[in-house]
C-alpha cells in the first residue's frame, strides 16, 4: 500500500515543473495540510527540495541523486502482486542479500538496490567495482519454477531487454557480448550476473543481478577499468536521473521476466538478438576453462549456445565461456 510520502511525491512529478495546492494535497491523502507539511519534511530530511508559495502551494525543485526507494517506486510503471523494493546504503553483495532474502521466505519477485557494495563481483568471481558514485548495483529475485536448461536463454533475453530499454530511455546505441555484458562504443557499460537454486528438475530460486554504470566520472575509477568501461553519462554528454532509470529498468526487467515465463519471448528474441548482438560475423577466442578455441561466431542455438565455426569449417557450440575479439583479426 503506498506511504503517505509516495503519494505526495506521485502528485508532484505528475504536475512537475508546475504548482500543486497543499489543499489538494490534503484531499488526496485525506488528512490536514499540517500533516501534508509534516510528511513533506520527512521527504527534505531524505534529500528533496521544494517551493513552498502562498496560494500557489508546492512544487517540486531537487530530487536525491541517489537511489531512493519511494521515489523509484513512484515512477514504476510495472509492479507484479507483492513485489518489493529494498534499498541499502551499503551490502557485500546485491546477490547475496537476494539469496539471502529468498531463503528467508521473502515473497517474490523483489529487487535489492545498493548504493555501495563492498564485494561486489561479476562473472567466474571477478571483483565489481562498486563505490557509491552514481552507478546501478541492483538483484532482482524470482522463484520461477522453469527447467535448468533455460538459464543461458534467460540471460540473454534480459541482456537483450536491457539494450532496448537503454536505446530508447537513453538515446545510445548499445549491444550485447555473449553471454552478459553491454557495451557502448565496445567498452563495457554494464554487466550480468545470474544465479540460481537448482532442484533435479527445475530452477527454484534465480537471481538476476546487474551492475550498470550511469552517472560515474570516469576519472575516478583505477586506470585499468577507466579503459575498458564507460559510463551512460559520458557517452551522452550529461547525468542521467538515476531513479526514473532505475524505475524504467526494474519494469522492463519484470515485464521481462513474465515474457520468458509464458513462453512469449520467442516471438521477438531473434529480432532483439540480431539488433543488438555485437559478435556475429566476428573472430574471437573463446576460453573454455584451460582450453581455447579460436573461430567466427555465427550465431546462436535455441538454447542460447553460442555458434562458433573454426578454420576448417566445423561449427562448435559452447554453452559457457569467456569471450574476447582475436587481435589477430
């Protein structure tokens, strides 16, 4: 049930950059305008700034830069039955307090937002570079009840919903790595990490973790990441409200998902995969635990394996593995 604080906030962007009476106010939530200023004083003391005019009422001047709970929850068009959000201002990781929630019982699908996370890590263990500076570290959690074999599918799906959400929210041209990172101009600007709980027979508990980096300053990041990444903001030449994005993106995520439970996700995935795919047609060298194998991708098969033909001819498919483009080539 939405907060006090949520309603007057969804009134205020509704009417943005425009006055809102505090009598209307009052009505909307049914209490005296005291109380409205009462409960507009807890939302200044998380960080908003607003107008305050005699017969004109509020409207709303600044907003957390930061992510904040009420103000995503707002501006989320997409919210299933019992769906939560957990925001923390610090967490070792984002996936690891999923998991935790979901052993716990926590009803899904949830997301758990951090501003810092202090073990942040990507794909095979690697260390995430998570400071509090702008950038999205966020777990989604489901109890989806599908088969195990659809995993390499799922992640690909929601890596291809991502590219989409980011061309059309944030005017750039993004594609997708095999099997979970997105690129911008070939440096990374985000990454995936899905996990899983696995019976016999079906994925009980998944976690869909994400690191995006939107609003921070490239100069701040250590020499070696500062290379290879980039950020929404400096491809765009300016920062990115981080809530209404992060709003955006938790809808398409669960839109997402309930596409990919039904089923429905096979009528558009070739469509997406072929928009954004930056491998085809491409030679890499594709490292398999202690093997390599060196060839040109040329496509992927219904279970979200990657196409892989060497220099005789033969295609091999990989379920798993590390991608990098051949220098060679």
């Amino acid at each position: 049930m939405p907060t006090a604080e949520h309603l007057i906030l969804r009134e205020l962007l509704a009417r943005e950059p425009n006055w809102l009476s505090g009598s209307r106010l009052a009505a909307k939530l049914g209490v005296s305008r005291v109380a409205v200023w009462q409960h507009m004083g807890k939302l200044r003391a998380d960080g908003f700034t607003f107008e305050a005019r005699r017969a004109r009422g509020y409207r709303l001047v600044s907003r957390p830069a930061g992510p904040h709970a009420a103000l995503i929850e707002t501006q989320l068009k997409v919210r299933p039955q019992d769906f939560s959000l957990l925001v923390l201002d610090e967490v070792d990781s984002t996936n690891d307090e999923a998991a935790r929630q979901l052993a716990a019982g926590r009803a899904a699908p949830f997301a758990v937002i951090a501003r810092r996370q202090i073990r942040g890590r990507g794909r095979l263990g690697r260390a995430w570079h998570s400071e509090a500076n702008g950038n999205l570290y966020a777990s989604i959690a489901f109890r989806p009840r599908v088969a195990p074999d659809r995993m390499a599918a799922f992640t690909l799906w929601m890596g291809l919903n991502l590219c989409e959400l980011l061309a059309n929210f944030a005017k750039v041209t993004p594609g997708l790595k095999w099997p979970n990172d997105l690129l911008l101009d070939g440096r990374k600007v985000g990454g995936i990490l899905t996990e899983a709980r696995i019976d016999s027979d079906q994925i009980r508990d998944l976690v869909f973790g994400l690191g995006l980096n939107i609003n921070a300053p490239t100069e701040d990041w250590p020499p070696a990441l500062a290379r290879r990444a980039v950020s929404l903001a400096e491809i765009a030449g300016e920062p990115f409200d981080f809530n209404r994005l992060t709003a955006a993106l938790l809808g398409r995520v669960l839109l997402a998902y309930d596409n990919f439970a039904d089923g429905t996700y096979l009528k558009t995935f070739a469509d997406l995969w072929h928009r954004f795919d930056v491998l085809r047609g491409k030679t890499i060298v594709l490292i398999e635990g202690d093997r390599r194998h060196r060839g040109t991708v040329t496509g992927l098969d219904d279970e979200g394996a990657l196409l892989l033909r060497d220099a005789l001819g033969r295609t091999q498919r990989f379920r798993a593995g590390e991608v990098t483009f051949d220098p060679a080539s």
